[in-house]
C-alpha cells in the first residue's frame, strides 16, 4: 500500500527517530518531514535519509497556515502525525507564550488545513487520519504514596527483573481527567482538546496518544538523560533539582515509535491510547544508573563521577510523579515494549559515547547551520 505521510517536528527527537523506523520499515510509504528547525531541530540527525526518493524535508512552521495549506496542495497526504512542538518544560516556564504559539496555534492551523483540503476532496475523510503525539504530563501529577517503591501490579515482557517499582497506587488511565500544570502541559492539553473538537465538530479522524517520558538517541542535551551523559563526560556538574525525588516513567524512544505505528495502522478512529512501559523511576536513582554506565563504559572505576551530583533549587510547580497505564494498548493491539530498561540505557549511553560528534555540534552550535550549508551545496 502506497501512502504519503506528513510528520511534523521530524528533526526533533521522537520525530526523527519515528521517520528512520518508518522509513525502514515501509519503504513504499512518502514521508515529508514538516519542521521550521527551532534551537531543537536538528537536520544533521536526518541527513543519512535526506537523499532517499521517497522523502522530502520542508523548512516551514506549523503556525504558519499558508504554506502548511500549500504542503497539503503539493502533496495529498493520507495521514499527518503531529510531533511539531514547543517540549521542555524549563523552557515553558520561562517562556510560556512560545508554547501556547507553537503547540496550540500550530496545532489548530495545521487541523484547518488537513480540514480544508481533505474536505475538498471528492473522498473527503476516507482514508485520512491526523494523528496527534501528546504527553502524559496533561495528566497532572500523582501522589508518591509509596516512597520505596513496591512491586509493580502490571508486568510487560520485557519489564526489568531488577527494577519494577510503583510508587503510588494510582495510574493515568485513558479517562484520567486533564488536569495540566506546567505552562507546557498545559498548551499540550490545550492542543489535545482541539484535536479531539475537530473530530467531533467536523468529523475528522484524529487520533491522540499520550506517553510517557521517552529516552534514547538523537534527544537534545537539555533534557535529563542526554544532559547528564554529557555533563559526565565533561565533568561538569550534574543539576538534580530538588531532592531528586520526583519520579518519571521512561520508555525507550524506538518502542513509542512501534507503538506510534501500530496504533496509526490498527488504532480506532477518535480514541486515545496511553503509551508507557511500567518503569517508574525516581530522578536520583536512574541519575545513578547513568553514572555508573557512563562510567564503567569510559573505563573510570566505580563511583568516579559520584562527585558531580549537585543539588540545585527544585523546579516551579515541579510534578511528584508520572506513572502510566498502557494496558489498554496492550490488550486491543498487543503492543509491548520490546527493552528492558537497563538494556536501553545501556544502548542509549553507548550511542551517545559512539557519536560524540552529534553532541558536540549541539553544543558548539554548528548543528544552527547545517540547513544552509546543506541547501546551498545542493
Ligand atoms: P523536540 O523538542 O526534540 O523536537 C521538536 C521538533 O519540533 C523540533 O525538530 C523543532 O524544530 C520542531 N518544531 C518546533 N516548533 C515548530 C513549528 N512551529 N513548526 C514546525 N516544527 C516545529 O521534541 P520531542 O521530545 O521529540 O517531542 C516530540 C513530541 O512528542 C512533542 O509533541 C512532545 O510534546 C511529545 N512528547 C514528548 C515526550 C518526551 O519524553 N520527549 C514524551 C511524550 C510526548
Ligand atoms: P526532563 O528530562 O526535563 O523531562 P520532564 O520534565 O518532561 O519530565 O526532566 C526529567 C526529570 O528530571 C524531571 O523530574 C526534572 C528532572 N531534572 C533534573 O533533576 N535536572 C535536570 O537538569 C533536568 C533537565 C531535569
């Protein structure tokens, strides 16, 4: 089956890993990489699929409604998938209107334009679908009312034998009412409801999925496992904020993108799907699972970088803890995370160790210049 694939904040983390497995996997289906490259777009990362027939990178932004009206003209894409957004919540508190710009404005005009030119097709909605990446921070937080962790009450296959804590009783389910905190969570939320209204106002296929905190390669070095990686690497200090305490559920970056394809084929019209992998972590402890990887594969002696812990003021409105539950994805589309958290980390690390190169021109800021130096040679 042939089908042409509109994946917007492609250059991004999750985007561009969804683009290599979608590429890799289907090797019939267009895809068009829509992205305006932000500070966290990075076309280095795509540049061993940019020469490939059946894909096309297009520098344009999603608030930008003209030219997203354009690319549907040029191209008539069955499906967008919407990873195009403002993602550090750092970032949203210091600068909230970027967020609610990009993530709401650039969600509603991209859902105008898919709702204008799918509407006037001879099919119309046949066929079409716009799928919408969102978070499970929309959630809200929820209590740590098990401090020490206890034993998960859900399993998956590949759930470590070592770690398999929760730290609370309660979970986000799919019904979870929205109840967003960070200005972040908050224009991610917003952007949900919109996509669901064009759904049930219009009639669009949209769908919605919510996951939890994604790790693995090609994710820029602001957010916490890349930032410490690196920082250990340069012995600088490593930032916990607060007591470290928070907790997190971390998925490997490839088992969102399998998920994310699975429900694009197999998933229903209008649903949401959470995505997660029942690993639940506290920040202190998994910041000690990436010193000592880091470490035992640098060939420092245990314990080496144990030193650059630093404790800084804790983030505002910083969320106690996320904890998902993805067993309805499990049980309607069998879907399950394919590696154990300790063997994604370890993959993760190595990566990062392996292509020092796509760090350091993050860090530099050469990556600023890779679109023009890459169009002007062409
Ligand atoms: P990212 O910050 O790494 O990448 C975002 C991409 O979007 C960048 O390439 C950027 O250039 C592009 N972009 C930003 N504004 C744009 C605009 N106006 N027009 C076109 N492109 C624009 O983000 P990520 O971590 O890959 O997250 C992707 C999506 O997944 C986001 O919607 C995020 O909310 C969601 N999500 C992320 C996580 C996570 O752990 N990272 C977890 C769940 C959901
Ligand atoms: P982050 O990677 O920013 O993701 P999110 O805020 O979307 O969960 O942060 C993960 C957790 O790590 C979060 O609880 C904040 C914490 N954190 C630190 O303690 N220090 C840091 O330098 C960063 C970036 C995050």
């Amino acid at each position: 089956m042939n089908m042409t694939i509109i994946v917007t904040g492609g250059a991004g983390f999750i985007g561009s890993n969804f683009i290599f497995h979608m590429l890799d996997k289907y090797p019939d289906y267009r895809i068009i990489c829509l992205d305006c490259l932000t500070y966290a777009g990075n076309l280095s990362t795509l540049e061993p699929v940019m020469d490939r027939p059946n894909f096309r990178f297009v520098k344009e932004s999603i608030t930008d409604r003209e030219a997203v009206y354009k690319l549907f003209e040029e191209e008539h894409p069955d499906m967008v998938v919407n990873f195009a957004a403002e993602s550090h919540v750092d970032r949203s508190i210091k600068d909230p209107f970027t967020f609610a710009k990009t993530n709401v404005m650039g969600t509603l005009s991209l859902l105008q334009a898919a709702k204008v030119h799918w509407e006037s097709l001879p099919e119309k909605y046949e066929g079409k679908r716009f799928y919408h990446i969102s978070t499970d921070e929309v959630y809200g937080a929820l209590e740590l009312t098990n401090p020490e962790g206890i034993e998960s009450p859900f399993t998956t296959t590949a759930s470590s034998k070592e770690h398999h804590h929760a730290y609370g009783s309660e979970f986000f389910l799919e019904t979870t009412k929205y109840n967003p905190h960070s200005p972040y969570s908050a224009s991610k939320a917003s952007s949900d409801h919109f996509v669901r209204a064009y759904h049930d106002t219009y009639g669009m296929p949209t769908i919605v999925t919510n996951c939890s905190n994604n790790y693995g390669p090609y994710q820029f070095p602001e957010k916490l496992i890349p930032l410490f990686i690196n920082n250990i690497r340069h012995r600088k200090p490593l930032p916990v904020y607060g007591k470290g305490e928070n907790v997190r559920d971390w998925l490997y970056v490839v088992d969102h993108a399998r998920a994310i394809d699975l429900i694009f084929h197999k998933g229903n019209v209008a649903e949401t799907y959470n995505i997660g992998g029942f690993n639940e972590w506290k920040n202190i402890d998994i910041i000690k699972v990436v010193i000592r990887t880091v470490d035992r594969l640098l060939g420092n002696p245990e314990g080496h970088s144990d030193e650059l812990i630093t404790y800084v003021t804790d983030r505002a409105g910083h969320d106690l803890r996320y904890a998902i539950d993805s067993r309805k994805l499990q049980k309607e589309l069998g879907w399950e995370p394919s590696l154990q958290f300790e063997e994604g980390i370890e993959k993760t690390v190595r990566w990062y160790l392996d292509n020092q190169a796509w760090m350091d021109n993050i860090t530099s800021g050469e990556y600023e210049r890779y679109y023009d130096d890459m169009y002007k040679n062409r």
